[in-house]
C-alpha cells in the first residue's frame, strides 16, 4: 500500500497536542511548529528530500516518550513546573528513542530522539558535544527551545528578542552554522505568519516532500504500535486496553480465517480505536460515579474525534469506518450516529464485541474485574436486547473461554 509516514503523523498529531492542553494548560501545534522550523532549516543545509522527509517524521514525534511519561507520572503543579519538570528528564529521551527503533524511516536515522536535548557545548543529558550530536537532533533541539522558550504562535513582534537569544546561546546551546540559518529565515514575515495555528498546517504540507513508500500493514503496525501504548497511558483504568484487544482480535482472525492484510488491519483498528479519548479529561475517563449527561456526550463524541482523524489517510478508509463505528448497536442506541443492523458490518461488529469483553475482563473505576463466563452472561444480555451480534458472542465464548 502507498502510505505517506508524514500524512499520518500529521493527523494524529492533532490529538497528541490535546495530550498537551489538558497536562499543560494550552493549546500548542507545538510538534508541528518543531517540524516546520526543523523542515526551514533542513532546505538551507541543502538536505536530500528523504533526509528532509525523516526530520519532518522525527520532529512530528520528538516528544514521543514526553506523553507517555507525562500520563504514566499524572504530573501536577503549573504549566510551567510541568514542562521544566519533564524537560530536566531524559528518561522521556530514552523511551522515545526506544518507541521509534522499528518506525520505517528512509534514511535510517540513529538515535535523533535520544539526543534531542543536548547542547552543543555538551551540557546536555548525555554529555554529547558539537558533532557527536547527530545533525537531526540539533535542529529539532534549537526548533523546540525556542517554542517552549518563547511560544512561537504569534511571535513576530518579539522576533528581535528571540534572534538575540539565539545569538546569545550560539556555540553553547546551539551549533554557530544553525543559528546563523535561523537568523537568515527569520527574518521573512512569512516564516512567522506560518507557525500560526491557523496556517501551520498549510506550511508544512507546502514544504514537505511529497514521498510515498509502499509500505505493507504489518509494516504499518509498526507504528501504530507505539500510539497503541500512549493512548492506554492516557488512564491507569485502561493500561493495556489496546494490546489486549489487538491479542483478542488476532486470534479471532484465525478463527475466521481472515487472510494476513485484514488481519492486519483489524490490528491496527485495534491500536487506535480509543485514539479519540485523547480528547477526553481524565477527570471524566477515571470519574468513580455515574457521568453526568454533558460528560457522556463528550466521551459518545471520541469515535467520531478518531475517525476524523484517520480518515483521509491513504488506506486508512475502512480502519476509519470501524474505528467510528466501534460504539454503534445493533438497535440504533449506540453512538456517535446511531446507526443500525442494516448499516453495520460485520468487522465493525466483531470489534465492538471484543471491546466490550476486554473493558468487562478489565479493572474500571466503577466496578471490579470480570471472568470469562460473567463476561460473557453480560454480553448475552445484550444480545438478548439487540445490542450486540449474537452469533459473534457465541463465537468469542467458545474461542477465548480458559484465555
């Protein structure tokens, strides 16, 4: 399949930034405006398209291990006490590095995200200086100092106090040909009016090289893979939510006999169903008691949040139909649009089975675990008031019971 890797971290990006506002206080495009500065100073460097389009990747990603850290660690306190307080660790260094080992870049970089806070003069993390620090770290680290320095949104009536302090850390914080690089772009109105939240998106699809590489799903389930893990660290309720029900649904596959793509793809609806609920406070995901009806209407609006997200991705059109469709019932009571029987088809089905059976043999704020057979008396019951598909109820019964 043509998969654009940039295509789809943009997406989902959106919903990693509101990681960001609920922890932080703000809204941001914060990864976005890292990779159009780091994508600026690629050109000028003269960079190959491939090298221009794995910098775009990694900057898109560079606080990778950031989210996850942040929602393992629930951090309290300000906004700014939060940010210096997951800066000043590197262990987010090294769970990003980490999460993007297997990620299918076209240059191979090594190590970018683990070196991204290091200073040229080598007063970083890991002590690296000047060259030991990889090239693509370097930009992304001087590109993300200035947006967390400085807030980049509207900045171009303060942009002579942020070339001064750029010229103020050049050959300490940041390599003396870089900062000379941003001097150089910073100085077109241009550059300032991109990084806006209005236009920043237009600015990177205008600059970013155009590349699609055929990419196979399990390939695809490589990265997907690491989303998986960040959307499950959003609540201690749901720490291995995903993975259970990509286990779950890979050994329904067999059981069907669904061939190696689709399997791999109901994999992957798996990984990112939930992907919406980024969208959602905590104080809502982990609330103890009954929901109020204004806090269900935003946990019934995720599926929707993801499948908006996914759904002009190249190759992500059927991903994106059971990710929304993966609250829908069978009566039409089901969200976000209600749709029945007629309109729901079978994968969407099967994956909204298995969601329930793993939330049921899973841990909620509101009620204990469940066993296989209490799971499944609950699933009857549904079925019995043409909720679910009966026919796919027996069939989990009879295939993960002793699991």
């Amino acid at each position: 399949m043509k998969f654009n890797l940039n295509e789809f971290l943009c997406a989902v990006s959106n919903t990693l930034d509101i990681i960001e506002i609920e922890l932080f206080g703000m809204p941001t495009n914060h990864s976005k405006r890292i990779a159009y500065i780091s994508i600026k100073i690629a050109k000028q460097l003269y960079l190959s398209d491939e090298q221009v389009f794995d910098l775009a990747s990694l900057a898109i990603l560079h606080d990778n291990g950031a989210s996850l850290k942040m929602l393992h660690d629930q951090l309290i306190g300000t906004t700014k006490e939060k940010i210096n307080l997951m800066e000043a660790r590197k262990e987010h260094c090294i769970i990003g590095d980490e999460n993007l080992v297997a990620f299918p870049f076209f240059t191979n970089p090594k190590h970018v995200i683990l070196y991204h806070h290091e200073k040229y003069d080598g007063s970083g993390f890991f002590g690296l200086k000047q060259d030991e620090i990889p090239l693509m770290s370097q930009i992304i680290a001087l590109a993300d100092t200035l947006d967390l320095s400085f807030d980049l949104r509207n900045a171009y009536e303060r942009k002579e106090d942020i070339q001064a302090f750029v010229l103020s850390h050049k050959g300490t914080f940041f390599a003396p040909e870089l900062c000379d690089i941003f001097i150089s772009i910073s100085k077109d109105r241009a550059f300032w009016n991109d990084l806006s939240d209005d236009a920043i998106d237009d600015g990177i699809d205008r600059m970013i090289p155009d590349l699609h590489v055929d990419f196979s799903f399990d390939e695809i389930r490589t990265i997907t893979r690491t989303f998986s893990r960040i959307i499950d660290a959003k609540s201690t309720f749901t720490q291995e939510h995903s993975q259970g029900l990509s286990d779950k649904i890979a050994t329904m596959a067999k059981y069907y006999r669904l061939d190696a793509e689709l399997t791999q793809k109901l994999i992957i609806t798996a990984d990112l169903h939930d992907l919406g609920k980024l969208a959602v406070s905590n104080q809502i995901l982990d609330k103890p008691g009954k929901l109020t009806s204004a806090e269900f209407e935003l946990i019934k609006n995720h599926p929707r949040v993801a499948k908006e997200c996914l759904e002009h991705v190249n190759g992500f059109q059927e991903i994106a139909t059971w990710i929304g469709n993966h609250h829908e019932k069978l009566d039409g009571s089901g969200y976000p649009n209600g749709l029945k029987a007629p309109d729901i088809d079978f994968y969407s089905r099967l994956i909204t089975c298995l969601d329930i059976y793993q939330a049921l043999r899973e841990e909620r704020p509101y009620r204990r675990t469940m066993n296989h057979d209490s799971a499944i008396a609950v699933m009857n019951e549904m079925v019995a008031a043409n909720l679910l598909d009966g026919q796919i109820v027996m069939d989990i019964d009879d295939v993960l019971r002793g699991t």
